[in-house]
C-alpha cells in the first residue's frame, strides 16, 4: 500500500496485446498519456485538501481513468466519490473480509460469482443467482457487502479495468422476501453508488426468469440508470433465449455450460483469500468529509422516496 512515487516505475502493463489495442482504440489509452495521467493524478491527491490517505499505486488509479477513458477531471471526481461513499456507507463498503462468517455463507451460497472464463468481448462475467441468497437470513447491507468484497477483488485486474463487466442476473427465486428486503431509498443510494462511484466498466446485463412480483422493481431499477446503462440492459424469458446472447460454453454447468457452479466458486475463493489482506487495507485511506454530506447521506435527501416495496403496487 505504499504512498510513494516508487510504484510509478515499477508498473508493468498487464494487458494482453488484444486488450492493449482495445485500450489505445476505446479509451485513448497509450504508455504516453498513461504517464501523463498516472503523474498528474497523483500529483492532485498529494495536493487535495481532504483526501488525507490514498493509495496511489498505478493499478489502483487506473481503475479510475481507464472508466473514465483518461479524462483526469472526471476520473478525479469518481475517485472523491468513491472514497466518500466507503466513509458514509460503512456497512456496505468497509471491513471486507471472506472470513466473516456471513459473507463467506453468502459467496459460498453462489448468490454472486465470477465466472473463470471471459465472454466474446473479452469481459469479465458475473453471474447473479437470487434465489440462493437467503433474505431471512441475511440483511440488504451483508448482500452489499458481498458484492463489495466480490469487485474488490476484481477491479485491479488490468484485463477486466479495460474490457469492463457483463452481469447475468437470474432472477428465478426472487420472492417478496428479497424485495422488502430493500427500502426505494437504498435501491436509489445502490445505483447512484454503482453509477457514479464505483470504477468499473458496466457493458451488458442480462436479466433471466423475472418473477411477476418483480417486474415492476426491476423496471424501477433500470428506470433510474442513465440512458447510456439503459440501453446495455437485456432482458431475455428463458435460459435457452439467454444462450443466444451469451456463449453458453462459459457458463456453469447448471445453466449449460460445463464447469459447476461449486467449482467456479471454490476457484474463486482462492483469489478471495489471496487478496484478504490488500482488500482490507482499503479502509485505510481517508477522505475528510463535510458534516453536510453525512447529513445528506443519512437523512437521505433524494426525493423523499421511502418506505419499502410492501407499498408498491404489484399488477
């Protein structure tokens, strides 16, 4: 985690050549305006007037102007935002660790797992199961936090930084029990985090076996992205409509491809573990945050939606 400006010659480009051209095409990236950016960036967090610890090792900050394709003001705007939503939503963001007991039941239920092999754009895949999160047993905020822990774990990966993210979400299992789980206001401080915040590239979701009860929320959700994540979102009835869009070959087995879901896990969970110590040293950077933004934050001043899903009518 160190806060030097040894890292920056250490760094080695992780990209495969593929994706390195994917980079210079997609994201204006080359080794020059890296450089450039990678100094600059840090140059600013040394300077900033509330951010008081920050890693500022290449990887870390390239998470940042790689989904932000090298526009330093925007990338420096997302990295404020990221560290501030860590301090103001703890229970979501902080003390990640595999070895608590309940997001370890959680990952180990196959709620959310990535999948080993990439898609045909050379994306990451993670794959979204609701019926095997348990709402009666784990809350909103742990199912956050396994999430959390589960892109932690991902986003320094140079591959995934540059070719962005596929989402499956099968949503068979999905019960009112989940639903209620959730008030509007978290759904709405949910997306706002994962749109504005969180330093991944969002490139597809696909959404399989919708329940009724659920049609209306999830069309509230995606009501809420911006039109650009609108349009990336595909809804598809069955596992088979969903095999045409995806190649089936990456999937688990249990959905037609040829790796079970429990192995996918288990190898999954290696890098979980692998990762433990730098995932928790996260909590170690600190941004100084106004007394306004908590109030914001905790008061919620986002429309005065409130209340949870046992209000919405459901057709």
């Amino acid at each position: 985690m160190g806060m030097d400006g040894q890292q920056e010659l250490d760094y080695e480009c992780g990209l495969s050549a593929d994706t390195r051209a994917a980079a210079k095409d997609e994201l204006r990236e080359d080794e020059k305006t890296r450089e450039q950016a990678l100094e600059q960036f840090r140059h600013w967090i040394l300077k900033h007037p509330s951010i008081k610890s920050c890693r500022t090792d290449a990887v870390f900050l390239l998470r940042f102007l790689r989904t932000k394709k090298f526009s330093l003001p925007m990338a420096q705007e997302m990295l404020e935002r990221y560290l501030t939503i860590r301090q103001l939503y703890p229970d979501w963001f902080q003390n990640l660790d595999v070895d608590d007991p309940d997001i370890q039941a959680i990952v180990d239920s196959g709620y959310l797992v990535p999948l080993p092999k990439r898609d045909a754009h050379g994306r990451k895949v993670l794959l979204s199961c609701a019926g095997r999160f348990d709402p009666y047993k784990y809350t909103s905020a742990q199912m956050v936090r396994a999430h959390s822990l589960i892109v932690e774990a991902l986003m320094d990966d140079e591959e995934n930084q540059v070719r962005g993210y596929t989402y499956i979400n099968d949503e068979s299992g999905l019960t009112m029990g989940h639903l209620s789980a959730w008030s509007l206001t978290d759904i709405r401080n949910m997306l706002r985090c994962i749109q504005n915040s969180t330093p991944m590239r969002h490139k597809e979701t696909h959404f399989i076996n919708i329940p009724v009860c659920a049609s209306k929320i999830i069309e509230f959700g995606i009501s809420l992205l911006n039109e650009k994540l609108k349009s990336r979102v595909l809804l598809h009835k069955s596992i088979e409509e969903l095999r045409e869009a995806v190649d089936p070959s990456i999937l688990p087995k249990e959905y037609g491809g040829e790796v079970p879901l429990s192995e996918m896990i288990e190898a999954f969970k290696k890098l979980l573990r692998e990762k433990k110590e730098e995932i928790k040293a996260l909590d170690n950077m600190h941004i100084e945050i106004s007394p306004k933004e908590y109030q914001t934050a905790c008061g919620d001043g986002l429309g005065g939606i409130s209340g949870s899903f046992r209000k919405l009518e459901v057709d």
